[in-house]
C-alpha cells in the first residue's frame, strides 16, 4: 500500500469500515470468497485507507 493517495497525493490513514448491523458493538468488515449461500469460504480482513487531505477511501483485504 503506496501510503499517498491517489486523487491528491495526501497522506493516507488505516482503519477499518465498522459494521452496525445487527449490535451497536462496531466490528470489521471482511472479504468472503464465493457466493453469499455457500459455506466454508475463505475470508479476509477489509482495512480502509481515508485520505487526509481530500477523504478519498481505498479498500484492501489483508
């Protein structure tokens, strides 16, 4: 991950997209692998990056 963002060359910041669904307890987003209604897939963690300058955000699975 190029640590400059792409639109404005501004610095970029991780975090993590929170998912409050279900609770009010924020949890991370994840990458599955597949179709929603299959089981035993594979997963990844989503990191976000927001840029500070111009609050671009570029998602990755980790």
């Amino acid at each position: 991950m190029n640590n400059n963002c792409p639109k404005c060359e501004g610095k970029m910041v991780k975090g993590y997209i929170a998912d409050r669904t279900y609770t009010n307890i924020p949890k991370k987003q994840a990458w599955t692998e597949g179709d929603k209604a299959r089981t035993g897939r594979k997963s990844k963690d989503v990191a976000a990056y927001c840029c500070e300058q111009c609050g671009y955000i570029e998602l990755y699975a980790e």
